[in-house]
C-alpha cells in the first residue's frame, strides 16, 4: 500500500491523540472532587459542611457572630440570660447586660410588672412594686417567678401539681419546669415531688429535641430544651449531632431563625447559652441567679 504525506500526517495525529488520552484521562476519573474547606469529601456529598465537623475555630466564630448580633438586637429578657452568662463565663460584651435592661421603660412596657419581677435574676436584693406579683398572668412566668422568690416567700401548697402539670402538657411549659428547678435548687429551696421526678423531667426535655423535626417553627423550642439541660447540668443528653446542627444553621447576621423575625434575639440567646457551655465545658459553673 502506498502512503501519500497527508496518510501519514493523519496516522501521526491519531497516535498523539490516543497516547494523550491514555496518560490524562485515567488521572481525571481517579481524582475526587474537593470540598468548600479544601478537604475531600469520600461520599462526593459537596454541599457546604457536608460530613465535616465543625472546627474550634468554627465554634468560637459561631459563639462572635452571636454575640456581635446580641449586642444590638435583644429584648429584656433576653438581657438576664446575657447577664448570667457574663458572670458564667465572663463574656465582656455582656458586662453591660443589666445596664441595658433597667433602660427599659417597665411603665410603658406591656410586661412592665414581670420585668419588674423577674429582674431578680441579676439582683438579688431586687425590689419591685406592691401588686406586681398579682398581675403575672403568662403561664411560664406563673411557673417560674415562685421558684424565683421560693427563698422569700416559699412555694406555694399546689406548686408540685403546677410542676407536674407543666411537664405533662410539654414544649415551652415543660422547658419552664425545668428552669423552675434549677432556680429553687440554687435558692436552696425544697419542694415535694414523686421520686424520679427530675430525672424524668431531664429525658422528657431531652425528648423535645429529637421529637420535632428540624424545621424553623420547631427551632427555637428545640434549641430552648438544649440550652436549659446544660443550665441544669445535664448537657450529657445532648446529641453532638444536634450541637453541630445549630452550628450550621446560624445566619449570616449572626442569628438563628424564628417563625416570627422580631423574635430572632430569643433564639440566639438561647443558641449562644449552649453553645457557650458546650465551647467552655466543667464540672460546675456559676449560678445563674445572682447571688
């Protein structure tokens, strides 16, 4: 057979073209594709954060964007919490915490007496007006402001029914029994209750984070149930996965999502009580009521 130049210009670009294709392609098959952070990921998942747990860097700036975002955006109750975990933990942006709160205007303020009551909590010689007691109407706030003052006053005769009742009916009253006990242990208080009582009540808040799914109406009573079994000392029965779950699920101006926005402060406080806790891990802390 006789072979024309051009045969043989053709014969010698398929060559180079076949031995390119075997050093370059078996590479390109064989490579894994690379995560956001710059790590492979084994499962080919690529989404942002996808098995990966979360760094100390990436806790401590969780727990900074919180904080920045708190320093503006929080409601008075919000600023009791900011003030225990400022004496907690020693939080400087929050030293100011109580300072914040006695700006509030209690006389326009629809609250008005509970704030009044429930400044307790950073001032233990806390003075507030004759009938304020009687004007708190809000079910957790009738729960909790008896183990508040149960070192003054003691605790009312059908204080454990209302406990056992509030643990019955669950989501934000249960969470509330739980606050309520923590707060007349540290008041030295005593109250009468069914044994195994506490220890329930510990599984039946733990129960509520895994019990709601993970969407935003449920976020915030999930996040609650976490943050008050570490203020109880029980944060054991929190699932890491969960902690990682409110790592991931911050938003870029530091909050965490609430069904209504103008409540996004007591999702972050909350988030930011548990996360504190869990970035700052010990065998005891400080109260939470001052002393």
């Amino acid at each position: 057979m006789k072979f024309t130049k051009y045969t043989i210009l053709l014969i010698a670009v398929v060559c180079i073209v076949a031995i390119t294709s075997i050093l370059v392609i078996p590479p390109l098959l064989n490579s894994q594709p690379e995560s956001p952070n710059g790590t492979e990921d084994p499962s080919g998942n690529n989404e942002p954060n996808g098995n990966t747990e979360p760094t100390e860097a990436d806790i401590q700036t969780v727990i900074e964007n919180a904080i920045d975002y708190l320093e503006v955006h929080c409601e008075p109750y919000g600023l009791l919490f900011l003030d225990a975990m400022y004496r907690r933990f020693g939080v400087p942006e929050f030293a100011n915490a109580v300072e914040r709160y006695d700006q509030t205007n209690t006389d326009k303020h629809p609250e008005g007496a509970a704030l009044r009551v429930f400044r307790r909590v950073v001032d233990r010689d806390n003075q507030y007006r004759d009938g304020d007691m009687n004007s708190i109407y809000i079910d957790i706030d009738l729960l909790t402001a008896p183990a508040l003052y149960c070192d003054k006053f003691g605790l009312p005769e059908n204080y454990p029914d209302m406990l056992q009742n509030a643990v019955d009916t669950g989501d934000y009253l249960l969470t509330h029994a739980l606050l309520a006990l923590i707060w007349i242990e540290e008041n030295g208080c005593e109250v009468t209750l069914p044994d195994g009582f506490v220890e329930q009540t510990y599984s039946d808040v733990a129960g509520l984070i895994e019990y709601y799914p993970a969407m935003t109406p449920y976020l915030d009573l999930r996040i609650e149930a976490a943050a008050f079994l570490y203020l109880a000392g029980q944060g054991d029965l929190v699932d890491d996965d969960f902690v990682e779950y409110v790592l991931e699920t911050q938003l870029p101006d530091g909050s965490w999502d609430n069904t209504k926005t103008e409540y996004r402060w007591h999702t972050t406080v909350l988030a930011l009580v548990l996360l504190l806790h869990v970035e700052n891990p010990s065998v005891s802390y400080a109260p939470m009521l001052a002393q």
